[in-house]
C-alpha cells in the first residue's frame, strides 16, 4: 500500500545515512529488541519511506518511531554525520497531526503536554508528587506481591523531602569580585519539583563571581512538546523565552537541565524559516551553556568543604550525546574534596526516562532503567550524580524499588555542597 508524498523534514538529510550499521550497536532499543525498525539505521529509512509516500502512517509504523527514545547515542556512533534528532523531531510533530492514536493513548498525551508547559499544571504535579511522598507511597515499590510496572510506578515517587519548590529573586550579586553576568533558565518542573537545584546552581554561580538575573516572565523551554510532537506550541514558547533573554545583557544563559538545553541551543534551526525570530534565536542560542559546561569554561573558584562520599556519574542523553559535555562534570567532581569517584559501565547508556517517555512507553523506559540499576549497583556508590533532572527522578525510581541505600543527586547540588554557604 501507497500512500502521498509529504515533507516533515528536509528531504537531503535522508541521504546521509550510509547504512553502514554502526550505529546498531549504540542504540538501546535496537539491543533490547534486535530488530531492524527498532534500530537508527531502520528508522531512518522508515522515515524516507514515509516521506517519499512509500509507506502508509499506519499502526506499526508509528509503534517503531514511538519506541525511539530520542536519546541521540546513534548521533554520537555515525560516522556519516545523520541529524538523527532533527529526523526524528520532524515526523514527530505530523504523527501527532495525522495519526489518530487508540482514545486512552491520545489521552495520556494530551494531559502530558497540557500538565508540563503550565505553572499550574506543573505546581498540581508537584502536589500530587508531595503527597505521595507524604504517605510513603514510594514504598510500595518494593512490595513484590505489586505487578513490576506498577512498582516502578511507585517508585516515580519521590521519598519524603524529596520535592522542593523554590522561587527564585530575580538577581543575585556575585560573592567576591564581579567577574560574569549570567542568566538562568528557571525552568518549568525545576522550581516546583527541583526548587533546591535552582538554588544550588544560583549559589555555585555566585561562589564563580556571577551576577545571576532570573528573569520572572520566562517560561518552559518547550522541549516536552517538542519530544512530544506539539511543535507549534514548543515554538510558541520559545518564542517567549527569546524576547525574554534577548533583551539582557549577560554573558551566558545557563540551563541546568539537560533535555532543556539541548532542545534551546536548536533553537537557531528551529527558527531557520521565521525571519522575524531567526537571527534573534542564533544570538541567543550561541550564549547558552550547561551549567556544567559554563564552570568548565571558566578558572573555577574551588570548592574547599569536604564531602566523604563515594560517586558514581551518569551521562545523561541530552548532555553527552545531544551537547557534547562529558568531560566538564567529571573535572567538576575532581574538584571536590573528599569525593572517591568511580566509573559506572554503559554511563551514556540512556535510563529510560527520555523526557516523558517513561510516561509514554513504560515498558521499555523499564526495562532501561534495571539496566542501568545492575550498572549503578555495581559500583557500590552512596551517590549517583546526574544533569538532569528526568534522569534523576527515573534512576530515583530505580533505587526505590531496589530498596537501595544510594542516592540520586544533581551535579550541582553536590557541588554546593562543597562551598562555604553564602555570605
Ligand atoms: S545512521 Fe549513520 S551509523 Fe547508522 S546506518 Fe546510517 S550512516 Fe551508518
Ligand atoms: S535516538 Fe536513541 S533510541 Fe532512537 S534510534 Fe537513536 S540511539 Fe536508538
């Protein structure tokens, strides 16, 4: 069956991929299932094919591109250079416009992407994560008797205190002598759910000589919605957060979660076709960095407070492979005193949690997750660091239903750990 050429995505970018095949051995799911569609190189031509009206937009089709986690390790493995995550992002969005999915499944995703972009909807996720944690709920999910899904379920929950809501000011001087004036994306989950990461990123900017502003009209970056096919809306938003940031003055825009930087420093080529916001978006996307990436770039004031802990670091997707930042957290925890650092097998190996994929295709955003636990539980760390958030929520979830003692902590919540407090 045939179906009518369309165009999501430009069409040259299909002829990059060699087929070659070396990116197979580099994509989680194409292991976990062995089969070609599941793989880089099979979705790739699944794509084309669509495109090229060779292949109908039908159940199995899309089945094959909902199970890619966008994690991009294939991009990282492909000599041939394939955007692989500009493919992927671009049959996302006409899946969502021309496929109708099962009710229950259309359901989920439009709660998804109605809950996360809106301060309410993200303040009622908080809530309902509080009181979940409250009860001790993210208990249950080491009761074996529990279906394994729901347990995993469960242990989305955090423990208690495991939730902080902070509202950030909207500048802070640097301690010491003035060296950079940053800005910082709050974020949409971080200050409801992450409050105290905010803080410890604004502290540890401080503690490097920076003038931090967080501007109050900014807003959610949009990639939840752009993981999740709403392109127009992530636009939208990005929009906003230009008009934001571009009117300040600063040196850096610093991001300190990873899915959201990797999707804003697109935000050039997301805007190619607008000219009212395309020059603006490059500028601005050229001035973002990793909270990580920013401190490695800079002489780093040491941290002088010890911490005595044993550490392991996980390379989350959108940092590793979707921004090249991998060595900087690492030289970050040397820095550390006290810290004893080991390394995890398969650290870019993705966890599972791939945005709202964990919400979307439990099933193998588990099956990810016990992987990286037998990883995780073989370096015997108390800590477990990550940059960001979705990972650490997903590796939390993990370390519940294990019962285990480790915990999962951001890069840079350890690291204010490790500097006198403010002054
Ligand atoms: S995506 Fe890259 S590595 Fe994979 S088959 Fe195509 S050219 Fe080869
Ligand atoms: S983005 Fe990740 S899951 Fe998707 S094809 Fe590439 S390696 Fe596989």
């Amino acid at each position: 069956m045939t179906a009518t050429p369309v165009n999501f995505v430009d069409h040259e970018k299909f002829f990059d991929c060699v087929h070659c095949g070396l990116c197979l051995s580099f994509c989680p799911t194409y292991v976990e299932l062995g089969t070609e569609m599941d793989s880089p190189r099979g979705r790739v031509a699944t794509m084309r094919a669509l495109q090229e009206g060779r292949l109908p937009l039908d159940a199995e089709v899309v089945r094959h591109l909902d199970l890619c986690l966008g994690c991009r390790a294939c991009e990282t493995a492909c000599p041939s250079g394939v955007h692989y995550g500009e493919l992927i992002e671009g049959v996302r969005p006409y899946i969502e416009e021309h496929y109708q999915r099962p009710p229950l499944e259309r359901f989920k995703r439009q709660a998804i992407n109605t809950i996360f972009p809106n301060p309410l909807g993200t303040r009622a996720f908080a809530f309902l994560l509080k009181t979940g944690a409250a009860l001790g709920l993210g208990r249950l999910a080491r009761w074996e008797k529990l279906p394994e899904q729901l347990r995993y379920w469960f242990g989305l929950l955090p423990e208690p205190g495991g939730v902080t809501a902070a509202t950030l000011l909207e500048r802070y001087p640097a301690i010491g002598e003035k060296r950079y004036t940053v800005a910082l994306l709050a974020g949409c989950v971080m200050p409801a759910v992450f409050g105290a990461t905010n803080e410890a990123t604004v502290k540890v900017l401080r503690h490097n000589g920076c003038d931090v502003l967080v501007p109050r009209e900014q807003g959610c970056c949009g990639a939840l919605l752009l993981h999740g096919g709403d392109k127009k809306t992530a636009l939208d938003l990005a929009r906003k957060n230009i008009n934001v940031f571009s009117r300040l003055d600063v040196d850096a825009l610093i991001i300190n979660a990873a899915g959201c930087g990797a999707m804003m420093k697109e935000y050039g080529e997301l805007f190619k076709d607008d000219p009212v916001y395309h020059e603006r978006a490059e500028r601005l996307a050229a001035k973002m960095k990793d909270v990580a990436e920013f401190l490695g770039s800079i002489p780093l004031q040491n941290p002088t407070r010890e911490v005595r802990a044993t550490v392991t670091y996980h390379d989350a997707c959108h940092l590793a492979h979707g921004q090249g930042v991998r060595q900087q957290p690492r030289t970050l925890l040397q820095a550390i005193p006290g810290l004893r650092i080991v390394d995890l097998n398969e650290s870019d190996w993705c966890c599972g949690s791939a945005g709202t994929y964990n919400l979307t295709e439990t099933e193998m955003a588990h099956r990810l997750l016990n992987r990286k636990m037998d990883n995780i539980q073989a370096t015997d760390a108390d800590l477990v660091v990550a940059g960001n958030p979705g990972c650490l929520m997903q590796i939390r979830a993990g370390l519940q239903q294990r019962g285990l003692a480790t915990k999962a902590i951001h890069m840079v919540d350890l690291l204010a750990e490790a500097y006198e407090d403010n002054a």
